[in-house]
C-alpha cells in the first residue's frame, strides 16, 4: 500500500466521501476544496483524507477521511492521518483539527490514539439544518453534536 495525492475527478471517491459522511450536502459543500490523498493497493483506492486550510496561520483541518469498510482495521487510517501530518507539516503547519460525531465513539477512541486531543462542541450540529436525516443514530447513540479535537505538528 502506498499513499499519495489524488489529481483526477473526486467524484470517483464519492462512496468513500458518503462513508465518512451522512451527508449528501455537506459533501457537496466541500469536496472539491483542499487536497486529497489516497491509499493505494495496486488499482484499488482503499482510503482516503481531505486536507484542507482552516482559519488561522499554520491550521489545516482533516475534512474527511474514509477507509474501504473490508480493510478498516488494517493500520490504513493511521497512515493516512501520519501522511496528512506530513502533509500539512511541510505547508507550515502547526496545528491540525479536526471532527466528529459525539456520538461515534469509534472515531473519538481512534483520533485521540493519533495524538489529537479534545478541543470543543458544537451542540445539535447534525439535523434537517445542515442537511442530515432526523433520526441518525450511530452504534445506537443519536447523532446530535459535533466534537473538535486538535493536535500541534
């Protein structure tokens, strides 16, 4: 497996965007900004992260980030988010953010493994608003709120 920036059209990683995101809206919104890198195993992309500049010197933002569903567990994630950091580090970052559902404590438990720590929430971010179903739930949790978490580079 190898990483590296992907250049032809997004539209070809829809269905790892959708896995990251229940949100047809918001990934319209954002899939075309920033960069993207993809793990690669021969042809098949079996991961990505979106990397784009957030607000303030040196803050990049982890948009989104997917792994195939058959390979999660593999270390792939962890190497995107190590890739990312390298990314990020040789642009003059300083500090990476990114965030998640309260409610999916699987992310929560895997960013904070990578070093990034809790930062802030945003209450009641996902609903009919910003263009999320009413009802979601994740692993039995409703999906309500938004939570920031960080790390310095």
């Amino acid at each position: 497996m190898h990483i590296e920036t992907y250049q032809a059209d997004r539209g070809a990683l829809l269905p790892l965007f959708t896995l990251a995101d229940d949100s047809a809206a918001q990934i319209a919104g954002y899939i075309a900004l920033g960069e993207v890198l993809v793990a690669r195993e021969a042809d098949a992309i079996v991961g990505h992260v979106q990397v784009i500049a957030a607000e303030g010197a040196g803050v990049f933002e982890l948009k989104s980030m997917a792994v195939d569903a058959a390979r999660q567990g593999e270390g792939i994630g962890r190497a995107l988010v190590e890739a990312a950091v390298a990314f990020c580090r040789e642009r003059g970052g300083r500090r990476l953010v990114v965030s998640t559902a309260a409610a999916d404590t699987g992310n929560l438990r895997f960013y904070q493994k990578q070093g990034f720590r809790m930062e802030r929430i945003v209450r009641d971010a996902f609903g009919l608003a910003t263009g999320y179903a009413e009802g979601l739930f994740v692993d039995g949790i409703p999906l309500l709120d938004q939570v920031f978490l960080d790390r310095d580079l």
